[in-house]
C-alpha cells in the first residue's frame, strides 16, 4: 500500500493519493477509503481500479492536521495502510485505524 502527497503552494491543501496493491485486496472488487475526512462514510471515496488491478484515489485534505482512516474490501473487511505515518486505536474495538499527517 502506498500514499503519496502533493503539496499545493496556491492554497493550503494537500492531494493525497490512496494506492492499494492487487495483492494486498484478497481479490475484492471494491475498495473503499473511510475516515474522518468523509466523516467515515463507507460509500464516500470509491477508488479507481486500475488495469493492474490496483486501487487508486485520491483526496484533498487541509494542511497541518492528521487525519485518521482505513480501508473497507467489498463493504466487508477492514485493512489498515502499511505505509501510514502512523497508527492510533480506534476507541471502538482493539484495532488501530492509519494515520495520514499533512
């Protein structure tokens, strides 16, 4: 998994791209990114799959904040970023959710 970041010098704003590998989504055919910049609206942020069978996105964050999210395959199995900045646990279950710090 992967997320890359685009700094925006015009506004203060970050693109942020969403990158999961065919490998890392156990054959799904949807991968959603839910977190608190959709307010964790699983339906929200559908990434694209791309030809290679990977899963792309990307989202538009204000700057100076971290943001906490995670993936949801076929609005069932929950997954984490392995390339997050870090991870905090949800408050719900013993799972963590990723963090993204822009």
């Amino acid at each position: 998994m992967a997320i890359t970041k685009q700094f925006l010098k015009s506004k203060p704003v970050c693109k942020v791209t969403f990158l999961v590998p065919a490998e890392d989504v156990s054959g799904a055919k949807a991968v959603n990114v839910v977190g608190e910049f959709n307010d964790w609206d699983a339906s929200a942020t559908a990434l694209k799959k791309q030809k290679d069978g990977t899963f792309k996105g990307t989202v538009e964050l204000t700057t100076g904040k971290e943001y906490q999210f995670r993936y949801l395959l076929d609005s069932t199995n929950w997954a984490n970023d392995t390339e997050a900045d870090k991870y905090v646990l949800n408050g719900i279950s013993a799972d963590e959710n990723s963090v993204v710090v822009v």
